[in-house]
C-alpha cells in the first residue's frame, strides 16, 4: 500500500537526533520497495523505544503497521498518542521476535534489545520477516544510556547474523554524540526551542559526512545466508542479453554455493520484475544528478567495503569502470570483468580506460573467441582470459514445427533498438519488398521513436507491431516464420542461439560469431548495413522458404548443451574457484 497523505503533520513528535532524516530515508526506501507489491498490503514492524516516531507517520499514510513494546505502560502511552493525533496502528506488548514471517519491512530502532543481545536479536528477528523482506537498523553512535557504538562494529554484527547492509545511511553528523549529556536535560525543560534548526542542519551535513564520524546511521539490510558471497554489477536492469545473463547467474549460482546479489548502478529496468518473481536478492544505485556517476561510485564503493563478497563481477563498460573503481576503494581484489562485445563503449575514451583498468580483474570472461580476442588486443594477458559462452535456457524455448511459412509470413526481430544491432537497416530493406509480410519488433530502445517515425514514412508502419521490451521471450520463436538479426557487431548473440533452439529460419548478418554459433549452412548469411542485399535474401527466402525450414530443422537438432545456462554457471563457477585459490 503505498503513501496517501504527507508525513509532516505528525513530525512535531520528534525530539531525538537525525529523526526526520530516518523518517525521510524510510519513506523513500519502502515507499519505492512497497511499489512493487502495490497489489498486497504492504506491513511494516517497529520495535523499540523509538518505534512510535517512525511508526505513527507511517500508519498516518496508509501503511499496516505494527508496534511491539517491552511494557503495557509503554503501549498505553501509545495509544493516547495514536488518538491524539488520529491515527490508527496495531500496537502490541511482547517478545519482538515472535512472528510468522507475516512482515515485509522491519524497522529497529535503537534500544529494542540490551547492547550485549544484539546479534542474538538480528538473528533471531528473521522469525518475522518475508522471505526477501527488508530489515531496517536504526543505530546511534553515544546512546542515551551512554553505550558508544561504532559503524565497523555494526556492519560486522549485522554480517555474523546473515545480514547484508544494502544500503547505508548517515542520520547525523555529531548532533548524537551530545545530545545524551546535554541537549536532552535542555528539550526536556523547554529550553532548547531550535533543536528542530539544529537537526537539519546536522541531517544537511550528514549527508557527505564520513561515515566512521558520523553520529548515527541507518542501515537497510538483505538476509544473507552463511555461503561464498558475490556482487554482480551492471548499468541497468533492461531485458538485453547481458541483463539476461546477469539474472541466469543470480538464479543459477546458489546450487553452487554462492549467494548472488545484482547491483544495478544507472537505473533498474524490466528485469526487476523477473528478480522479484524469483526472489533474487537486487539493488538499485540509482545515478542521479550532476555528480551521479561520482556519488554512485561512491555508494558502491561502501556496500563492497561493508560486504566485503568474496567475488565482484562486473557487466559491461558503465559497470566495469565504474564498478571496478568502487572496488579498488573498498580494497576489494578478487574481481572478475565479462566482455560482452567486440568493441568498447565510448571509442578511444573506452579502449583507454580498459587498458589503464587491465590490472583490476584478476580474470577476464570472454563470451566467444572474437570477444577473447578483443580483450587481447586490449592488452590484457591471454593467461587472464577465459572462455564462457554465453547461456539459454534451452529447455524452456518453445519449437517452431517444421511448417511452410504462413501465406503472409510473420518476421521477427528481437534485441535492442540501438545503432549495434542496426534495425533500420532491416526496415529500410522490408520497404522494398513487394510481397506480403508482418513485422513483430520484441524489443526498446533509444532508437524506438525514430524507428516507428520510419516506418511511416517508408509507408510500412500498419505492417511493424512494436511489442516493447519483453523479459521472457522463450514462446515468440515459435509464433513467427523468419527471425532477422542485422546486427553491425556482436560479442556472442543470445538470441542466436534461443532462434536456433527454437528451430526458426535465420537471416542474420556475416559476422564471425554468428557464422561459428549457426555453421555455414544453418542460416542465410547478408553484408551488415546493405539494405539491397538484406532485401534480396528476405525476399528469396519468403518465395521459396522449404530450404531455409529444411535448415533450421537441421540446425534445431544439434546439441547445444555448451550453451545451456548450466554450462554458462559451471563456468563461472570454476573462474571463481580460480580467483579464490589465487589467495590461499
């Protein structure tokens, strides 16, 4: 359920150090988690002495909230405030651990157990949190009671009880550290009338204020079970080959003892949705403002240093300069890179960055000869080099039967609309083919306004379906008659492999990777970029289709086991064995 009124009206409650950051920082975190189950209620359990102030603005704003006090007195102060206020709120007295996993948010605030039953409470308290539920760890340097806690300390409690913080937060700056001895006694008299001028300034300077010094943190943490740990990252989340990759890894490594969390450094995408159907554990780093890349970097750089995994993999340019950068600040060495192309991002900015960066990783991944050869070209030692192709999974691809093609022949194009995989070269060739025929585009792009613009004016457009991006595509094959890959460059080509599985006639470009995946003979092979020759073997292919059905057959029938997802994770399993034994 997610927010229906502002929380500001019940903020005058607030009267400890950095309360109104947490609450913001709450809001913002399980207000964009909580968005993902818009379709359930959303509940959230506070504990702790400090419960009411973050639990009453929740509860003020339509969230199922729960609060568990130590003592009746406690819960009927509570419930006067609640009424005063208007607001409604299940509030309990009891054990804090006692649950059913009923929870899909847990917020903690300081003094919910004694100091010395900390880590017993943090492991004890997943009794009553979701599976993939979100613990929140509310923790102040000089506690009320005098108890000094430090950051490091905190981290590395949360670590033993199997909890992974995700994400962490300054709520103070040094306001914490004197408010104990000496703000406290003075708001308790009425004298002090701009503590709330005060917090926000501290809240303001927080922000940037070094995480060790701090007076207080928040800490958002994922249930991390007692295995081998690794950091997989990536630009974004969308539904392309290497995004499909990252999520095949993520389901695939558990079984091999590995706990996988996906960190998405730009933005999220339409695989977000995959993960939460799966359970797999994902972060969002989003890169935001002037100075994104930088303060991304600098976020990541603070998980791996609170993680401390015993892999970091990284996916393409914007995750392998960024993301091996966080790591070499957060002394993480063990990191693994994955080449999923043949050119680099960005030209010479991009070529430079890879070989001042080759020193890093301590393997490279190449996902087909030409990516291996790439890599070397780069600079990068050959010993460094190891070859994973890339994975499908096989068995869930549905065949096509080896039929005719339909009277008026159904086309497919599957991937990105961008410059690389060329579809304007495809349509502008279908424009010039007379016979009936029906596009299905399966794909999204920054190239996707212009292209639909095309179509129109080359007078194709009623006959173009654009699907959008489509994060399951293991049925499509089947539906259509022609699968057309005009590609200017690949690093493998995924979807060469699911058309080929799935038994569908190919038109794809002359390029190595794709002639070594398909064989000679198992596709019609086009000059990348020759709009006359793309429109001469669609058209052949359309008029006279039984040798092209007769070789997808054939071409269906191979064994592809060396690129089943099982292959592609054993794979990677042995590189991060390797990595690990470099250390002993």
């Amino acid at each position: 359920m997610l927010p229906t009124q502002p929380h500001h009206a019940v903020s005058a409650a607030y009267r400890t150090p950095g309360g109104l950051r947490v609450l913001d920082l709450l809001l913002a975190q399980i207000s964009q988690n909580a968005e993902r189950h818009a379709d359930a209620e959303y509940r959230i359990l506070f504990c702790g002495p400090r419960s009411l102030d973050f639990a009453l603005p929740f509860a003020a704003m339509g969230f199922a909230v729960t609060v568990r006090f130590a003592s009746e007195t406690e819960m009927q102060a509570a419930q006067r405030m609640a009424e005063e206020i208007g607001v409604t709120a299940d509030l309990q007295v009891g054990d804090p651990f006692v649950g059913s996993r009923s929870f899909d948010a847990v917020v903690l605030s300081e003094g919910w157990v004694p100091h010395e039953d900390v880590e017993n409470g943090l492991t004890r308290i997943r009794e009553s949190l979701k599976d993939g539920g979100l613990l929140f760890v509310v923790a102040t340097k000089v506690a009320a009671d005098g108890h000094v806690t430090d950051y490091r300390d905190t981290v590395k409690k949360l670590r033993r009880a199997q909890w992974l913080p995700v994400r962490s937060e300054n709520v103070s700056a040094v306001l914490s550290k004197y408010y104990a001895g000496n703000l406290r006694p003075a708001i308790k008299r009425g004298r002090n009338k701009h503590f709330h001028v005060l917090d926000w300034l501290d809240g303001r300077a927080a922000a940037w204020w070094p995480h060790g010094l701090a007076g207080g943190w928040l800490f958002a943490c994922r249930h991390l079970p007692a295995e081998k740990f690794a950091i997989q990252i990536i630009p974004t989340l969308s539904s392309a080959g290497a995004e499909r990759v990252a999520l095949s890894l993520a389901t695939g490594l558990p079984s091999r003892g590995y706990t996988v969390l996906t960190v998405a450094n730009v933005c999220g995408g339409p695989l977000e949705t995959e993960f939460e159907k799966r359970g797999l554990p994902y972060l969002i780093v989003l890169r935001e403002g002037f100075w994104g890349r930088l303060n991304s970097a600098l976020r990541l750089a603070r998980l791996l240093s609170d993680a401390k995994p015993d892999v970091v993999q990284t996916h393409l340019f914007g995750a392998d300069f960024w993301g091996r950068l966080a790591a070499r600040l957060a002394g993480v060495k063990n990191v693994v890179t994955t080449e999923h192309n043949v050119r680099t991002e960005f030209g010479w900015v991009g070529r430079l960055a890879m070989r001042l960066m080759a020193g890093f990783s301590k393997r490279y991944v190449a996902i087909s000869p030409q990516t291996a050869d790439h890599l070397a070209g780069l600079g990068i030692a050959r010993s460094r080099i190891r070859l994973v192709p890339n994975g499908v999974d096989i068995n869930s691809i549905i065949k096509r039967s080896p039929r005719p093609m339909r009277d008026v022949p159904r086309l497919l194009f599957v991937g990105r609309l961008e410059a690389q995989k060329d579809p304007e070269t495809m349509l502008r060739a279908l424009s010039k083919i007379r016979a009936p025929w029906e596009l299905t585009v399966a794909g999204g792009g920054s190239l996707e306004r212009g292209l639909k613009g095309l179509s129109d004016e080359l007078g194709i457009a009623s006959r173009v379906h654009w699907q959008g991006n489509r994060s399951d595509v293991s049925d499509v094959y089947a539906e259509h008659d022609l699968m057309l890959l005009p590609s200017k460059y690949e690093g493998f080509g995924l979807v060469a492999v699911e058309a080929a599985v799935a038994g569908i006639p190919i038109v794809a470009s002359d390029l190595p990777v794709l002639q070594s995946l398909l064989t000679d003979d198992g596709a019609t092979f086009v000059k990348p970029g020759d709009v006359e020759a793309w429109a001469e073997a669609i058209r052949q292919t359309m008029g006279n289709p039984l040798p092209a059905v007769e070789r997808a057959r054939r071409l269906a029938a191979r064994d592809w086991s060396r690129h089943s997802v099982e292959a592609m994770v054993e794979g990677y399993t042995k590189v991060y064995g390797e990595i690990a034994s470099c250390n002993m």
